[in-house]
C-alpha cells in the first residue's frame, strides 16, 4: 500500500513539475547531512536539488523579500522560492553554508535558542549538535543567512499559556538580537502548532511568520501566515520538482 502511495504521489508530483504556478513556495529543512534521521536531508541529495534549482534559473530570495512584496502588493515572480532551516542544526553551518555560498542562495535559519551549543543524542540513537554562537556570527558574515527564532525551549506555543508563549518568543527574539547584533523580525513555529493566541502574540513580536501548512504564497497572503513545504529524507527527486512548482499535496 505504501509503494502505491509513493508511485502515485510521484506521478502526480511528476505532472505538477511541468506548469508554473503563480506565487512563491518556502522550503523547509532541518538537517542536511548522512544521518538516518528523517528529518535530515542526504547531503549529495541536498546538492542535486540545489543545482537543479540553478540550471532551471528559479528566483532564489530572501525570506524578508518575500515578505517586503507581500506587504508592498507587488507581483510575485514566477518560481519564486525560499530556503529556511529549522532549529538550527550545526550540519546548517558544515554543510549547507558552503553549497549555498556556491550558488548563491539566500536563506533563512529558525534558531531554538536554548539548544545553542548543544549536543544531543536523537532517537536512533545518533548524536545531534546545534550551532554555537560563534558558528551563528561566521554563517552572518556573507550576508546570504538570515536567522529567526524558533522559539526558546522548542516548545509548542499551543500547549502553553499566554504568559509563556510571551516569554518563549522574547527570550528567543532577545537572545538572537544580542548575538547577532541584528533585529530579529522572523520566526517559525516550533513543530508548527499554534492556536488563536500564540498567533495573536506572535504577530505582535515578529513581522514574519512561517507555518508548516503546505502550499504556494499568493500575493493576497499575510507575512504573519506564510506556507511551507517540507522536505525530508522522504522526498525523492521527482516529487521535488513537483513540489518546487505547486507545493506539497
């Protein structure tokens, strides 16, 4: 049953990559490396796709452009995407830096900011590291990386009261700022859930805010209510292309 599944999302994603589709589709990663975590992305995978991108001449911004022509009304150009990072896996420096570096690909990093420096052991067992403090000011300097929280603890703002979700995204918002040196205007939900008011807050702390629900931005969406499309060690190569043009079905 799951073969069939898998061979039927290939089609349709194999038809999908054929047409564009107006507005911009956000990728979201987490890790890119060789572990066999699901959330990681294989390393000379991560590579094809950014070269597939390139070749195909896709329109590569910032996740705060995009949010400027949002705001602004302006038309969204044709293969638009965004790269973003969640959590902020220490392989974003390793391994994914220097191959956006080659391409010149702009990218926003969601950064949980109380597993800064820290070491890990995932459930299968493997070791996991974030980035340090001095990893997050190196990746700034090229100007390509962009960071947002991802709130403090990695908590999920609908879980928890009002008073912390508050101290969750200002802590996290204050710990970046003092870091980086720079205004922290983005963030994306930890795990993707929250409700009406986690959202509510949120909007009053950040300017920018990504979701985990699929789908292309349209020029009529919200900054506050951005989709986006993930892609893990589950996504071969055709439903890639699929999902680059449409988003994730």
């Amino acid at each position: 049953m799951a073969i069939m599944k898998n061979s039927f999302k290939n089609l349709v994603y194999f038809i999908l990559s054929f047409f564009n589709f107006k507005g911009a589709v956000i990728l979201m990663y987490h890790s890119v490396g060789d572990n066999s975590e699901l959330a990681t992305v294989k390393l000379k995978n991560f590579k094809k796709q950014l070269d597939y991108l390139k070749k195909r001449k896709f329109n590569v911004i910032k996740l705060s452009e995009l949010a400027r022509i949002i705001e602004s009304g302006e038309k969204i150009q044709p293969k638009t995407i965004c790269f973003t990072f969640d959590d902020g896996y220490q392989d974003n420096y390793i391994n994914v830096l220097p191959l956006l570096k080659k391409y010149d690909f702009p990218a926003t990093i969601f950064i949980s900011t109380a597993l800064i420096e820290k070491i890990l052991t995932s459930e299968n067992g493997e070791e996991v590291k974030f980035l340090s403090e001095s990893e997050i000011r190196e990746i700034l300097k090229g100007g390509l990386i962009e960071f947002g929280s991802h709130s403090h603890n990695h908590i999920k703002l609908s879980n928890i009261e009002e008073e912390a979700v508050i101290k969750e995204l200002n802590m996290s918002k204050e710990i970046l700022e003092k870091i980086t040196s720079k205004k922290i205007a983005s963030m994306s939900y930890p795990s993707g859930r929250y409700d009406a008011k986690s959202e509510n807050i949120a909007k009053e702390i950040f300017k920018i805010i990504c979701t985990v629900e699929p789908g292309r931005v349209i020029k009529k969406d919200k900054s506050w209510r951005l989709k986006r499309n993930s892609i893990d060690s589950e996504v071969g190569f055709t439903q890639f292309k699929g999902i680059i043009k449409f988003g994730r079905i």
